[in-house]
C-alpha cells in the first residue's frame, strides 16, 4: 500500500510538472495559469483622441508636446519642448474640456448632487461576470431601437439568469459609426429604455450596464441616464467591439481615471473569453514584455498624436 501511495504522488508530481503548475502553488495564482493566461483578450476600448464623437455641448481634446515648468540648470528652459534628441525623453500634453469623453464610466455624482465620485468607487469594480446582450439585428432595421425587457427575457431563455453584481453591455454595432462623429451623435441611435434599466438594476441586481453610444437614451430628458445617477447606480458609454465578445460566459476588467472628486471617468474595459473563443490574443500570444516596436519613429501627425512616420 505504501509503495501505490508514493507513486500515486510521484505520478501526480509528474503531472504538476508537466503542466507548469506547483502542488502548493496559491489559489488565485492556479487560477491565472489554468484560466486566464489562455484565455482571450478583447478591448472593448476607443482609444480618445483629438478628433472623435462627443456630446454636442462639449468640445474635443487638445494634444501637444509638454513643455518644461521651469528652469533646471544645465538641463532645460521653462517653456522648452521635450524631445528625444535634447533631453532623452518626450512627454505629451492633453486638454481635456470633459470627463465626458471617449470610452467612459460615469458615477452618480454627474447627475446627482449627493452621488458618488469616481474617486469613491470601490475597488470591486475591478472585474465582474459580463453579459453582452445583441440587439444589433433590430437596431439595423430601425437605428433608434431601445433594449426591452423581453430582449433581456431572450437573453435568459438562451443563457441562463443574469448573474447578481455582473455587468451588462448592450451590443448594437453603432461603434462601427465611430470614425463618422458627425452620424455617431445624431438621433436616431440606439439606447436603453428606463423599462429595462430599472429590471437589470432592481430584479438582476447588476452592477452596472453599458452602450455603445454617447447617451443612455434619444427622450427628451435622458430619462433613463437621470434615473440611474439619482438611484446611485453607474454606467458605462462609448462601448466598442461587443461583436467580438461571447454573449455569456466572458468576465471583464474596469480600469478608469481616478481623479478627486471626478463626475466621470477616461475608462478601459477590457473582456476575458474562453480559451476556444474565437476572437482576442492570450498572455502566451501576446505577453506584453518586451513590447514590440514601431514600424517607424514616433512624430506627431497635425493633431498632435504621436504616430509611426517614414
């Protein structure tokens, strides 16, 4: 019985071996190297930039090369741009007239007066169980249609209940709009209904939901957008590339902007898909250090973005 007992272990050994994994190994890192090293990362991300869709009331971004402060003896001039060839290094400039902008996730305090800042929001946000719901189809026969309950009565038929605390993206494709800012913003396009929103929040208990517009809603009021600040719940806009996400089964992370005080947050969603799921790159496709470099050296085109140029 012994001898069965060690080369069982031996055997068991060999396989942790095998595989990578360590017998004592913590429970979280287990997790990273058996899920979440193979599988699938999608952005679902705008990069914001000086030209792009914004709400109407507000203006675009600014990008400049940052300039010196102030003297430092020997090294630089107030006033002096930093560059590669003076001073080893260069850093850029960003004018930013809103949080409201790009990719973002919006706390209660942009609406409401005793809501949360997104310097309150709790580190939990971090990632979540996400549920992408694909109203594409009505939306291409009729651009202002708005997610009904019974879409979401759909979406359970097929994958189940939606989790308590997930995060709920509603699929529409008008994304694919976003290099046209001038159609991007203009009514009709596609939103959520207050019919909805309060089901997801009050019956689901979600986190929180996210489009891919700029608003919640095309009412008159943004109905829904003042229900969710006034009852302390958050959301997300500027939503992309939910064509690449699986329905049910995927997490996503939350990374913001953390400013003091901050009525909304510059955000960065990112999903986490199966291994076999068809879209995204892995840890081991892309391990992310070292990074590659550019096809040519970095100039700022005339907005001022840094971009690879012959």
């Amino acid at each position: 019985m012994k001898m069965r007992t060690i080369a069982f272990a031996a055997a068991i050994g060999a396989l942790l071996s095998a595989s990578g994994a360590r017998a004592d190994e913590p429970p979280l890192w287990k997790i990273y190297d058996q899920s979440l090293k193979g599988a699938k990362y999608i952005d679902l991300t705008h990069a914001f930039a000086p030209v792009q869709p914004v709400w109407p009331g507000f203006g675009n971004a600014t990008f400049k090369p940052a300039v010196a402060g102030k003297d430092i003896e020997g090294y630089v001039k107030k006033g002096d741009e930093f560059t590669y060839e003076k001073h080893g290094f260069v850093a850029s400039a960003y004018e930013l007239p809103t949080d409201q902008y790009g990719t973002q996730l919006d706390p209660p305090s942009h609406w409401n007066p005793v809501g949360a800042t997104i310097s309150d929001l709790p580190p939990t946000f971090a990632i979540r169980p996400l549920a992408v719901i694909d109203i594409s189809a009505k939306v291409a026969s009729d651009e202002g249609y708005h997610l009904q309950v019974a879409d979401i009565a759909e979406w359970e038929g097929k994958y189940g209940r939606i989790p308590e605390g997930a995060v709920v993206f509603v699929r529409s494709d008008w994304y694919k709009k976003w290099a046209d800012a001038a159609r991007f913003n203009q009514k009709p396009f596609p939103g959520v209904t207050l019919e909805a929103l309060k089901f997801l929040h009050l019956e689901r208990k979600i986190l929180f939901h996210g489009h891919e517009p700029l608003d919640t809603d095309t009412t008159p009021t943004l109905e829904g957008e003042h229900w969710l600040m006034h009852n302390n719940f958050a959301q997300a806009e500027g939503v992309a590339n939910l064509d690449k996400v699986p329905p049910s089964g995927a997490l996503v992370t939350i990374g913001f902007a953390k400013p003091l005080g901050g009525s909304g947050g510059y955000a960065r969603y990112i999903a986490i898909a199966p291994a076999e799921w068809r879209e995204g790159v892995s840890v081991t496709a892309a391990p992310g250090a070292p990074l590659p470099t550019q096809a040519a050296p970095l100039k700022r085109d005339q907005n001022g973005v840094f971009r690879p140029t012959p």
